[in-house]
C-alpha cells in the first residue's frame, strides 16, 4: 500500500471513531448478513471492544443457541436475549453484533434504540442464502424448505429493520471492504445529525 493510501485508511478509522464518541455501535439484519463476521473488523478498526450477543447467550447459558432454542422455545430465548442487550449495552463505545431476531423484539429493539447507533446490515435474498446454507447451526432454518423461510422472515422483518439509524448494503464482497462501508456510514450518519 502507497504511504497516501495508509493515510487514507487511518483516516477512516480515526474519523469513524471521533464520529462513533462514546457510544455503541449496533449491528443488526438477518442471519447471514455478515453482522458477527464485520462487527469484529469494524471494531478492530475502531480499537473498541467487540461482543457478539449469541456468543454471550451461550457463555451465560453454558448451552448454544441450538440447545436454547431446543430445551427452552423461541420465546424464553427472546427472554434472555432482551436481557443480554441490555446489559451489554449499559456502557460503551463497543461495537455488538446482535442475533437476527434481536432488534425484531420490541423489548429488545427499546433498548437498541436507547443503547447506541444501530446499522443495519441488508442483504439479498441469494446472498444470504448462499453465506446460511453451508451451516446448520441456525434452528429457525431447520424447516422443509429454508430457502423459502429465509424469504418469509425477510418479508416480516425487513420492514422493522428500516428503523435502523442507519442501513448498509451487505454485498458479496470482501468483509474488510463492508466493514469501512459500514466506518463511512457512521461518518455519514454523524455529519447528517450535526447538520439537523
Ligand atoms: N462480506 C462477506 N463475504 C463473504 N462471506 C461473508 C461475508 N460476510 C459474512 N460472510 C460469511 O457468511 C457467514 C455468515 O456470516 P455471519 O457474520 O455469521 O452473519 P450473521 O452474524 O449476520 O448471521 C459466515 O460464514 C461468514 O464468514
Ligand atoms: O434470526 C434469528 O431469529 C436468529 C438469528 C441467529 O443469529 P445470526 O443472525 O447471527 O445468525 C441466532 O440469534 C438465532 O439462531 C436466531
Ligand atoms: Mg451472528
């Protein structure tokens, strides 16, 4: 990399950080829109703390999310989830990558709201298919047809994932490349609110 272009990438992190301040940074979207994979580079970036929800739920519950969902239903795994987001985000600047269906509970969405700066992460239809299918850890894709219920639950949700404060299109590119997509929407969003 030239010395100008070293610049350049510093000078995205060190803006995205001044913009972030000491709030958090939200990842939400559906499975496989890369929220755990690019919210641990973006907080890299940012030389923040990084914490996946899932991976708290699981150390919390010494169980995985499978096992939750399994011994436990939907429901009371929403329970634990509200809790856990809550928790996470009492203090900040981190950067947390929430499950899925997190900012589709209304408890939960309250405190991701209240919590930080939340971004979600949009993807198509055949790019998350194609990132979700080659594992099966995902229990609400253990049906007949998950393609088709992966559709159903992007018909559902997509509408209440706009009220993110800010959206960035997860495309099927490098995850270091959507991670200073989502630096510069943070730079964006703040210029946009100083603007206001
Ligand atoms: N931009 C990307 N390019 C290629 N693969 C990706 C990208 N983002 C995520 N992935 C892969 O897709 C899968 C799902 O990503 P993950 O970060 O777990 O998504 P989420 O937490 O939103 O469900 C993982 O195997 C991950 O490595
Ligand atoms: O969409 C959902 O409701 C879920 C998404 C999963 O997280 P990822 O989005 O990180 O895969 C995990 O929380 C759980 O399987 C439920
Ligand atoms: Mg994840």
């Amino acid at each position: 990399m030239s010395e100008q272009l070293l610049t350049v990438a510093d000078s995205l992190k060190d803006r995205a950080r001044a913009a972030l301040g000491s709030r958090n940074l939200i990842l939400v979207g559906l499975m496989g829109a890369g929220k755990s994979s690019v919210g641990r580079i973006v907080a890299s970036q940012l030389a923040i703390p990084f914490i996946d929800s899932d991976l708290e739920i699981e150390r919390v519950s010494r169980m995985t999310i499978a096992e939750l969902f399994a011994a436990y239903g939907e429901q009371e795994f929403r329970a634990l989830e509200a809790r856990v987001v809550k928790r996470l985000l009492k203090s900040g600047p981190r950067v947390v990558s929430t499950g899925g269906g997190a900012f589709i509970n209304d408890r939960t969405r309250k405190h991701i709201k209240k919590g930080g700066l939340s971004v979600w992460l949009k993807a198509d239809l055949d790019v998350l298919w194609e990132r979700v299918n080659k594992r099966d850890t995902r229990p609400l894709l253990k049906t007949e047809n998950p393609k088709q219920t992966l559709e159903g639950l992007m018909n559902a949700r997509y509408p209440i994932y706009a009220q993110a404060d800010i959206t960035v299109l997860s495309r099927d590119v490098r995850k270091e490349i959507m991670a200073d997509e989502v630096l510069e929407a943070v730079i964006e969003a703040q210029k946009e609110s100083a603007a206001s």
